[in-house]
C-alpha cells in the first residue's frame, strides 16, 4: 500500500512568490491535513480537508490556503512568500482523523526555502 | 481549552540506558485518544502508539512501553536499552490539530 507523497520534496522561492505544494494521500483516505514545521514553532497546524470541504483550520493568515480534489489528492498554496514561511511543509492522510481513533500518516515533506 | 506539554524539549542519554518521554494532556473531554509520533532526521512522523483514555493498562512492545494515568493526564513513553537508532524528536498528539512541542531525544554511542 502505496504511503502519503507529497511534491516538490525541495523548493526555493524568492519573497514575494506563491508556491503550490501537493499531497496525495493513502488510498482510501479521505482526510488530509496540512502542517508547517519551523525550529522555532514546532508542528503547526494549517488545516484539513476531508471529502472536498476544509473540516479545520489553524491559527495561520489568508496568504496559506489550500484545496482538495474528488480524488481526495490536496494542494496547499502560499501566495507573497515571506522569509518567514521556510519551513518543512507536511501532509498527513487518515481515514477520519484523529477525533474518530485513526491514525494519520505523513509523508515525507516538502522543504520550502525562501530567499 | 485543551492542552498538551511536552515538558522535555531534550533529552540526551548514552546508548543502553532507559529513557522515558513524558507528555501530559489536559482537556475537559471525558474520551479521547492519544498518539505519539517518531521523527528521525529524514523528516517523515512515524506513528508509534495509540491509546484511549478508557485504557490505562500499560502496554509494552519490545523495547517500547508506555503508562497512560488519566488521573495525572499523563501519557509516558519509555524506551529500554535504548539504541543510536532510537535519536529522534518524539512528539504525542491527543488531535490531529494539537501536536505537543516535541522532546529531541539524542541517544550518544
């Protein structure tokens, strides 16, 4: 069974740029959520997506967005890139999430660096 | 609120000693489950355990075992014996939208 993939798995951007990040989840799952990495902040929660609709949001400003397709597979998009959006980007795919018991698995994430 | 804390932010031991990561989780919720996550340098969280807060029996597996006291909210991960292999950060997460910060384990040869 296939795990979650996520591409690029390394970027760079200059500040100012948007950059789209993409996940496909495990098959059958039909929930992806979106995290953002930083030695300063830890794991942050973005959002998630469950069957086409956002089911959660984190504490993150109207320049991160993301989208889910009918095939469960996720973008998540950064537009006006700061310096401080470097980060270990990661996706993580279950079944319903942790609310329901079910464990979420992560890829292996997209390194965004900007300059 | 909920909260969840992962007091140690690093931990560094010699090969062969015992570790124990703690996390505690304070919540209103009478049920809930708990997860606790590996990361080695690669990146990629690797699932370990889940436990509901309905079971406070101790498990262990292998080198692995965790106490899980609802009355303390506390979720404690130990590892025996533990290996170079074993460096990694380990986070618990009770949601998927409420990681802990995280314990750095480094385990020195």
């Amino acid at each position: 069974k296939a795990g979650v993939t996520q591409t690029p798995r390394y970027l760079i951007k200059t500040r100012g740029q948007q950059v789209t990040l993409s996940c496909s989840p495990i098959s059958g799952h039909r929930s992806v959520s979106w995290y953002q990495q930083t030695p300063g902040q830890g794991l942050q929660f973005l959002f998630e997506y469950f069957s086409e609709t956002q089911r959660n949001k984190g504490n993150f400003p109207g320049r991160f967005s993301g989208r889910q397709f009918s095939n469960s597979r996720s973008e998540m998009n950064v537009s006006t890139l700061e310096l401080g959006d470097s980060a270990l980007y990661l996706c993580a795919s279950s079944s319903d999430g942790h609310r329901s018991g079910n464990t979420i698995y992560f890829g292996e994430g997209s390194w965004l660096t900007v300059v | 609120a909920q909260k969840v804390t992962q007091a140690q932010t690093e931990i560094s031991v010699v090969e062969k000693e015992d570790v124990t990561l703690d996390c505690v989780y304070e919540t209103r919720d009478t049920t809930y489950y708990l997860f606790w996550y590996k990361q080695p340098p690669s990146g990629e969280l690797v699932f370990l355990i889940r436990r509901n807060s309905f079971d406070e029996q101790n498990e262990i597996s292998g080198r692995y075992s965790w106490n899980f006291q609802k009355s303390t909210s506390s979720f404690n991960f130990t590892i025996t014996a533990s290996q170079v292999v074993d460096s990694a950060v380990y986070f618990c997460a009770p949601r998927e939208v409420i990681f802990g910060t995280g314990t750095l384990l480094a385990v020195q040869p």
